[in-house]
C-alpha cells in the first residue's frame, strides 16, 4: 500500500547505515566481520531498486513488467547471522565457510558456541496480550500455552520461530523456552497488573527497598534488570527510529526479537511500509507532530516493553537519538536516503504506470484476487484503493521530516 516502494527497503539501508556507523553489532555479525570485515551481516532486509522486463525469446522484444525492490529475503539466515544448526555440517554463505563451534575461538564472552541458543521470533498480532507482552488475568504461563480446540498453544498465534524454522502447524517442534521465559520476565513488570501484595522477600533497587508489589517496584524491577535480558543499545535504536520515523506499525506486529546465547536478546526490524505519516491501509494519515505517547496511533500502545523503556530509560533515548542525529537521522540524511537513493531512481513514468496498475485499473476493471490458493473476479468499483496511489511521495517527505 506504500506506493513510492521507498520506506521499506530504504528504512533498511537506513538502519544498516546507522548501526555500522556508530559500531552497532549483534554476536552473530561480530562473528561474521571477524571472519571477514568486507562480508556485511544484516538485521534487517537489504536491497535497491530495479525494473524488470520479460521476453519469451532472444528474437522478441522486452516486455515491461514492473518496478520493484530487489531485497534480500528475511530468510536468509547465514545473512542475518544466524547459524545453522549443530547436527548439520558446516555451511557456506558468500564463500565463507564456517562451523558451528568456531563461534567460540572467536567471541572473548562465549565458552561453548551457539549450539541451540539461536532464536529469532517475529511478532505477528497487534492485538494479542501477548504481543503486548499482557496476561489475560490468569497466570501467564497458562495464557502463553493455553491450548485451543485444535491443540494449538497460544503462543503460536502471535510469535512465529523464525530461526530456527518450526514446520509444525502447532509448533511443537520449536524450543520455545527461552522466549517464554522473557516474556515472562516483561510481563512481571507490567504496572498495571501490580497486585499490591506482600513480596515473598524484600527487594532492593538503587537503595530502595520494596516489600510490595506495586507499580513502582514493577518499574524498579524493569530498569534494574534489564541489562540481564536485552541489549540496551539496540532496544534504544530501536525505539528511536520507530518514534522518529512514526513506525506505527513497529512496536508489536513486525517486530522481531533475536538471542544468540538464549539471556540477552536484540529487538530487530522488519515490514516497515507503514511510516512516516502512513498507517496500516496506506492513507496518509498523521503529520509530523503526532507523539507515540498520543492516543489510537500506533499499534501495540499497551506494549509493557516499549512503555516501561520509555519511562526508565529517558537519558538513554535522548542519547542514542543525539548519536544517531550525528551519523545519518537528520533531515538531510534522511531525504538522501529516501528521496535521492530510493525514490529518484524510477522516473514519473514508471511511477503512474505503477499507479494504473496497482490502483486504477483495479477499481475501473475489477481485477483477479488469488489468496489461499484460490483465484476469485473482484468487480471493477468493489475495491477502491485510489486513495494509495501518492506517487513517489518525494514532496510529502521534505515537508513530513
């Protein structure tokens, strides 16, 4: 519904770009740049623009078939520094060939490699407690595995195992304990779930001693802790960008999570269309002044992780944000990135031919809907998404940031 093609992958260079620039790496791409520093590890997709065309022969001419981004796909798990798993021999990725244990010579803070310690799980519901990181009011490890009439636990409607990759419909065959166990973690600090109720013992924080289980010793607990669960540099670029950016559609659904040692995991990016004023239907919607603290924007409000972090760790937010101000997230630097790499590179041309197509002549000439496997007539006038077709949006940017 993005139609500039531009916020997506150009929002993934970006972050590629800050995190080299201000030496930002997760265990899995220090693994890689000491293996070889000119072979670049991702976090998020990485691409540029392309148009394509298609001919059945030599002797035919070039048909035009469309303007595209040519990324790389979220499951390329080498790319992502992700490593395969144990029982399978060493793989090669870019000509580097590597095995499981020489993770361990390597990096000074580990002893025995990675070997099933790499999960990376992808937020898929906005809605669910538990991308929320909520309970139900039950106890949360009976909302997390909670079984419904098909024997599918909870969990699964709302976090897909990206690495490794689960076949099962039911995900029995992915270890989730380790993402469970977090979860667990930020639930416990949910200030509105505070019982006020005796602790078991007395807990210190900073010099302050609780004996009561209340919002602030929830909020204590959150800040004191967190280093033992996450790393705080990515949790502060990523909160950054997605306040910055106004990546409404970040902070639950689409997010993703990695761990490399299964203690300390790394909020990472994906599907980022919905930004920059943009929201899940691709109208443009909010301006530049709308705040992630403001009412019935961005998805995932209730998220116990991302609102404690905004509270307790303010000093570092303004931080990280000054430092990345510096290195590229600033208003030229931005407008280079989406406007001159991204943008620029398909001429108007190609932008109201991909508007005749994606949005006119659907809405004109009915178009073929396939989902599920099934190919259904929609008739011209039934779906209208007239309103996405905004072109390259180059305008729209220089006055948004």
């Amino acid at each position: 519904m993005e139609s500039s093609s531009s916020h997506n992958t150009g929002t993934a260079n970006l972050i590629f770009d800050l995190l080299e620039g201000n030496n930002l790496h997760t265990p899995g791409q220090d693994y890689y740049n000491l293996k070889n520093p000119d072979y670049k590890t991702l976090t998020a997709i990485r691409g540029y623009p392309i148009i394509c065309f298609f001919r059945t022969s030599e002797e035919e001419p070039f048909e035009y078939i469309g303007r595209y981004n040519l990324n790389m796909d979220k499951s390329s798990e080498d790319v992502f520094g992700f490593l395969p798993d144990p029982a399978e021999e060493p793989a090669t990725s870019a000509g580097i060939a590597f095995g499981w244990k020489a993770v361990a010579d390597t990096l000074t803070n580990k002893t025995e490699g990675f070997a099933n310690t790499i999960h990376c799980y992808e937020f898929l519901n906005n809605a669910s407690n538990l991308c929320n990181f909520l309970s139900s009011g039950n106890d949360f490890e009976t909302d997390f595995y909670a079984l419904d009439s098909d024997n599918i636990p909870a969990w699964f409607s709302s976090f897909e195992s990206r690495y490794p990759e689960g076949e099962a419909k039911n995900g029995s065959d992915v270890d989730i304990k380790s993402w469970f166990e977090l979860c667990k973690w930020v639930n416990s600090t949910a200030t509105t779930e505070a019982t006020n109720n005796t602790l078991n013992e007395p807990i210190t924080y900073a010099g302050i001693t609780y004996t009561e289980d209340t919002a602030d010793y929830r909020l204590a607990k959150f800040k004191n802790e967190f280093t033992e669960h996450f790393d705080l540099n990515f949790a502060a670029f990523y909160y950054v960008l997605t306040n910055i950016l106004l990546m409404i559609d970040s902070r639950a659904k689409n997010m993703m999570m990695a761990t490399w040692d299964n203690q300390l995991w790394y909020p990472i990016f994906y599907d980022m269309d919905t930004m920059l004023g943009l929201n899940n239907y691709g109208y443009n919607k909010f301006d530049y002044n709308v705040e992630d603290t403001d009412a019935n924007v961005y998805n995932g409000q209730n998220s116990v992780l991302w609102n404690n972090f905004r509270v307790c760790f303010l000093s570092k937010i303004k931080d990280m944000y000054n430092q990345l101000e510096s290195t590229g997230l600033n208003y030229n630097g931005l407008l280079n990135n989406y406007n001159t790499i991204q943008a620029d590179a398909w001429n108007e041309i190609l932008y109201n031919e991909d508007a005749e197509y994606k949005y006119i002549r659907p809405y004109a000439e009915g178009y073929i809907n396939g989902i599920d496997g099934k190919a259904d007539w929609v008739a011209a006038g039934t779906k209208n998404y007239l309103y996405a077709a905004q072109g390259s949006r180059s305008m729209h940017r220089k006055y948004w940031l």
